[in-house]
C-alpha cells in the first residue's frame, strides 16, 4: 500500500510519482490511497508511522519508507526480496 499525493495513474508530486516508478519498475501489484482526499488520513498516517512525510510505502502491514528511504533500497537491490513480482496472467 502506497499513502501518496495523487494516485498511481497520475502522481500529484515528484516524490509520489517516482515510488510508483519504482513499484511498477519491479512488476508488484500495489494499492494507492490519495493523502490529498482526506486531511485527517494524511495526518494519521504521519502519525502512526512516526515519519513526516508522504508518500509513505507499506508492504505486508510493515511501514517501509518514504520516497528517500526507497530510492536508496532500490539503488541497493534490498527492494528485490521484499518486493514479490505480481503473477503472470
């Protein structure tokens, strides 16, 4: 799950829209939630996750990282095994 300003389809801003690079990059099925919609979420997801910023990535339940914090799992490889690729259809 991906909290964000915008949705995947169309990113509201660069930090946003290169996370979605990202997650399509690797071929991962992912859900989007538009921080921008509801005011309260946007704050709450700070909050619960203890991180000030958005997009913030959830995979499994666990809280990831924002934009910078993927960008740098991505430029690692650590992306690699906790990504799993969508299956073929």
């Amino acid at each position: 799950m991906l909290f964000m300003k915008g949705n995947k389809m169309f990113p509201s801003c660069g930090f946003s829209a290169r996370v979605v690079q990202i997650l399509k990059g690797h071929g991962v099925k992912f859900e989007t939630f538009n921080v921008l919609s509801d005011p309260a979420m946007r704050q709450g997801i700070k909050e619960f996750s203890d991180w000030p910023t958005i997009p913030q990535l959830y995979v499994k339940g666990e809280f990831v990282g924002g934009c910078d914090i993927v960008n740098q799992m991505e430029e690692s490889g650590d992306l690699n095994g906790l990504l799993e690729p969508a299956p073929a259809q």
